[in-house]
C-alpha cells in the first residue's frame, strides 16, 4: 500500500484512496484480498489504470490482469490483479470512482468504514447512508420478489417432474433459495438487503444459518424436491410477516453514531 500511495498522492487528478472490504469490517484474515478505491478527475480514469498497471507490476509483477467490461453494474471502472510474487488470496481489486460520481459514494453502514489513505476534497468526511432511501427501496424490492417468487417457482418444479436435476438446480438456487435469503437480510440486516449470500455467516443470527444450510447442502433430487418445499413455506411466512416499520427501526438503528442528529 505504500507504494501506491506514495505513487498516487501526489498527483492532482488523484483525489483519495481509501481501502474497504474485510478491512472496512475489521475481518482480515490470510485470505483476505486487497480492495481499494481510487477517486479520480473525471476524464482522468485511464491514467490511474495505467499508473497502477505500473506501481503493482514494478512491486511484485501481474500475473493476472482482469478489467469488467463497462458500463459495469455499479457504474464505475474496476478491475482485478492477481501479483506474481504474493498469495494467490492476495487478489487486488481495483475501483476507480470518477470524482463527479459521489452523491452516495460510500455508506459507511453498508460497505463498512474505509480506511482513507488520502482524501484531498473530504469526499469521505461520513457516511452518505440515508436509512429512509433504502427503507424506500426494500418496500418497492419486496413486493417485486414477492411477485417473482409466484411466477416462476414452476422452473424447478417442471424440470423435477421430468427428471432433468440439472437443470432444477439453477433455476431452485435463483428463484428459491436466493429470494429465501433476501427476505431474511430484509429482515434481520436489512442495510445489506441485497448482499444475497455474501456475509451471510456474518450478517443472519446462527439459527437461521444452520436451518439454511440444509437447504443449499443437497445431495441428490429427493432432497431437492424436499428443500423447495422447505425454502418455499419459508419464503411465504416471511413475506406475510414482513413488517416496514420494523426494517426501518433496525435501518435506524445501525447508523454511524457521527449520522444521528
């Protein structure tokens, strides 16, 4: 990291970099990857590519340089290094923010807290959370799902009755068990409603993790056919009691201490 930021800092169009992911969560550990956020100049993006291409090739040398195609679904530049000379774990995963681009660049309840290497304009003075935005957002979200649920859970079903497993799967993972996990991140961490399975392990109480775990853990189509029976009554209570004002108080509730007035 000294590298880079010695190498990026004093450069104008270089406006801060900050790191975020386990480290936001204070979660590191040997598998952990290296996340990083670089704000730049608008028209400025493909000189801090090129200049990161350079300092992470002159530290370790890429082995591996992967960049999304864009627009990505997050609307900024990112790509990924995997470095010559450290843990294949060791990924760097690059996003680079154009400074116009800040209205909600980094909700601190959401994405964890950054730890800012330099920030020339305090683009990350506090968080952007806005509790009522999101609240906003889940309501439209669950009644979306609750409607994608009902049409669509005969995928699974038609291709169970005709024998084909393989293709049951996908569609029981997508329309079954993902929206199962939606609705409990709604409810028990509604900030990161659609995470979907990341951090779940982290963000659902134990007991619902463990009564998940045999609905993704199947072995054969019986056990399959059990789990969509299993995750679909689930799914159902849960959207008959799902209550708004109690997914506001909890949005309210996990705010930075600096964000209530």
């Amino acid at each position: 990291m000294n590298a880079l930021i010695e190498a990026l800092e004093p450069l104008d169009y270089a406006r801060a970099l900050f790191e975020g992911g386990a480290l936001g969560f204070d979660r590191v550990d040997e598998w952990s990857d290296i996340d990083l956020g670089l704000m730049v100049e608008d028209d400025r993006v493909e000189e801090a590519f090129d200049k990161v291409d350079e300092v992470l090739e002159s530290l370790s040398g890429i082995a591996l340089r992967y960049r999304l195609p864009e627009p990505t679904w997050h609307g900024s530049p990112q790509c990924f290094y995997r470095l010559r000379d450290a843990s294949e774990f060791l990924l760097v995963d690059l996003c680079i923010m154009r400074k116009s681009d800040d209205e909600d660049l980094w909700p601190f309840e959401i994405h964890g807290t950054p730890v800012v290497h330099f920030d020339k304009d305090g683009a990350f003075k506090g968080s952007t959370y806005d509790p009522e935005k999101v609240a906003e957002a889940i309501g439209k979200r669950l009644e979306e799902l609750k409607t994608i649920f009902e049409m669509f859970q005969i995928l699974t079903l038609k291709e169970l009755n005709r024998g084909n497993v393989i293709e049951a799967m996908p569609f029981y993972l997508g329309y079954t068990f993902r929206p199962l996990v939606e609705l409990l991140r709604m409810k028990h961490c509604p900030q990161r409603y659609n995470y979907h399975t990341r951090y779940v392990h982290y963000d659902l109480p134990g007991e619902v993790v463990k009564r998940l775990e045999p609905l993704i853990y199947i072995k054969d189509p019986v056990e399959l056919k059990a789990a969509f029976e299993t995750a679909g009554e689930w799914f159902r209570q849960l959207a008959d009691e799902m209550d708004m004002d109690e997914v506001r108080k909890k949005l309210e509730a996990c705010r930075e201490p600096s964000q209530h007035s």
